[in-house]
C-alpha cells in the first residue's frame, strides 16, 4: 500500500500532498518487468498522477496522465481514480537508456485527461520541455491550468536493481495568494532536501508535507492508503470486443480458435474461444 498525506497551511492558501509510493511503483516493475530506466520514469509517473487523482471530488471520477516525448520507452499512460489508486503502462516496458530523460524524449506533449462525469471530459495539453517528469508536470499546471505548482519526485533502488522505496510531494498556491506565505514557502523548498535523500532519511509522508508548509502554521488535514490497482475484468473485455464492430469479431472467430486479449495496465490474459466470439455477435 502507498500512503498519501495532504497537509494545508493556516491560512488556506497552500495545500501540499505527499506520498509514499513504495509498495505501487515495486507491484508496477513486477507486473510490466520493466527495466530499471522505465522503472524509474513510469515510476515517477505513477507517483504523480496518485497524488493528482487524489485532488479529484467524487467518487468514480478518474485523472489519465499520459507523456509521449518520442523516447525509447514510447507513451508512458498513468490513470488514478479519486483515492489515488492508480494503473499505468509503457510502449516498450523494455526500454534502455543513459537517463529518464533519455528515455522519455522531449519530442511530443504531456496529456491531462479528467474524467468527472460530464458530458465530455476536461483535456489539458503541453509540449514538452526537459523529458524531466516533475518539470513538465509543475509546467502543465502553471501553462494549462494557471495554478502555481511545484512537484517533486524521486525513486531509490537497491544494489539488486530494485525499488527501495518512492515517493514525491507536490504543493500548490491557491487564490487568494499572500505574498508573504509564497515568500516563506520559496524559502522552505530551497531548504528541503531532494526527494532521494528524504527517501534515503526514511521521511515519512507527513513530515515532508509538514516541512513544506514550515512557518506558514501547517496542519494535516487527512491521510489513506493508496495502491496499484487494475479494474479489468472479463466482462469489460468483452465490451472492448464488441466495440470493434461485428465484421472485425466474426473476422477473429473464424481465422483463429481462440482469441488472446492482454490487459496493458496489469498483463492478465483473457481468452475466448471462436464460439464465444460468435456469441458476442449477437450482443
């Protein structure tokens, strides 16, 4: 389980969330047997859109958080849903190279997609700048959507290639701004210790939240578990089959004996056979 901490100073201007995300970015790099830059890029992507899907309202909204930058590892797609749970993918979950940003390319945009309930769905947009996750993340909602933010983000890995433990924070400034709490707020961010060595100190979420808002009378105002969480199903694959369309399905059924279908989120394997094909025919 991750843990998510959100913390909000006494004055209400700043909010600051963060996130243990441990247990969530371990079960990704097993589930996608990612290599370690991938691990370190989607990683980070799935510490972030947590801590965003968690600013959602309701229950049953959902927050994608999707990075095409022309890198090797290709499109890396995040989803969170409003308590931070959160699945996510790779283009190639194989991918090497020197660094993240490498890895992830500057070549492309960075995609917002929250899903509220509405008639359509808020879609936010921005080309990307460094290939550095937290940077482009921080730009998106100080160009899109006029929210001064800062995120950070880090991963540490042990002598064995895996995941020792991730996390991150962000903090945001809402209106009505005071100038003196952003003023102590600056001071307080260039104090704080990179998130690797918050990580390497074993700081807890509330603590780093806490120093965040240091002066500026911070309380915590709730923390919950969070986790890697696929909500595939057989049945929601079927739907997908029948979304292709009775041409495509009876194409399937008879050139094969039995259809694969793999979920990219969490790699599990649904398979239908030619006769069920053609039962979703008649669906």
């Amino acid at each position: 389980m991750g843990k998510i901490v959100r913390a909000l100073s006494a004055e209400g201007g700043v909010l600051c969330s963060a996130i243990d995300s441990t247990d969530m970015v371990r079960e990704m790099a097993r589930l996608h047997g990612a290599s370690p830059v991938v691990t370190a890029a989607l990683g980070r992507m799935t510490t972030a859109v947590s801590i965003m899907g968690a600013m959602l309202k309701y229950e049953g909204d959902t927050l994608t958080l999707r990075i095409n930058g022309g890198g090797p590892c290709g499109t890396l797609t995040a989803v969170s849903d409003y308590r931070g749970n959160v699945k996510c993918c790779a283009g190639d979950p194989n991918a090497n190279a020197p660094d993240v940003e490498t890895a992830v390319g500057t070549d492309g945009s960075l995609t917002v997609v929250k899903d509220m309930g509405l008639k359509e769905p808020y879609i936010g947009q921005i080309p990307l700048v460094s290939g550095n996750i937290a940077e482009e993340i921080t730009a998106y909602y100080s160009v899109s959507e006029q929210l001064p933010t800062v995120c950070a983000l880090g991963i540490l890995f042990d002598d064995g290639g895996g995941v020792s433990a991730a996390g991150g924070y962000m903090v945001q400034v809402v209106p009505p701004i005071s100038e003196q709490s952003v003023k102590v707020l600056d001071e307080n961010l260039k104090k704080m210790n990179s998130v690797q060595q918050m990580l390497e100190q074993r700081l807890d979420p509330s603590d780093i939240a806490l120093s965040a808002l240091s002066g500026l009378g911070g309380e915590i105002l709730d923390s919950w578990e969070a986790r890697y969480y696929c909500d595939c199903s057989r049945e929601r694959t079927e739907r997908v089959l029948i979304s292709l369309g009775k041409k495509e399905l009876a194409r399937l059924a008879e050139e094969q004996e039995e259809t694969e279908v793999c979920c990219h989120f969490c790699n599990k394997k649904y398979r239908f056979t030619a006769g069920e094909m053609l039962k979703l025919l008649k669906e």
